[in-house]
C-alpha cells in the first residue's frame, strides 16, 4: 500500500466547487462503480470517503482546493501524475 496525499488548486467560486465536486463524485462513482464499493458523505457535503478494493481514500474540498488524501496500491501511486490531471479536468 502507498500513501496518497494530493491538492489540487480549483480556481472557483465555493459555489462552483461544491457543484463540480459533487458532479466529478457521481460521475467517477457511476463510471468506475466496480471499483466502489462504499461511498460516505460528510454531513455538509465538502468530503466522501471512498473504498473499494485495495484503497481507502477521502476526498474533499474547501475555498482553493480539492483534496484526496489515503491509502491506494502501490501501482496507483505511479499514477499520481495522470490522476492529479483528471481531478484537474473534472473541476472544469
């Protein structure tokens, strides 16, 4: 297992970013939904904790930035890269 620790700036309003950050969760949860097995929000919405096999990771947001912080394979972790720049492109 590797650690996962990113931020990503969003360059948007907080209203925007919620509205991207629940769309990007829905999408990634709808096209990838083999891979999670569990989905939880936090009560006011800014974070999801998601699991499937092999990872464990909490995603959220505040005013500058979107966050992905936990554990993941370590094949994953040499994608931090390219997922870095699919969190950059579903922001937009």
């Amino acid at each position: 297992m590797a650690k996962l620790d990113m931020a990503v700036d969003h360059g948007q309003t907080p209203e925007a970013a919620r509205e991207n950050f629940e769309k990007a969760v829905a999408a990634a949860s709808a096209q990838y939904a083999r891979w999670f097995h569990r989905l939880e929000w936090s009560g006011d919405r800014t974070a999801v904790d998601v699991s499937g096999p092999g990872f464990d990771v909490r995603l959220s947001y505040d005013d500058r930035r979107v966050y992905a912080r936990g554990t993941i394979p370590m094949a994953l972790k040499l994608l931090q890269g390219p997922i870095q720049a699919f969190i950059t492109r579903a922001l937009k």
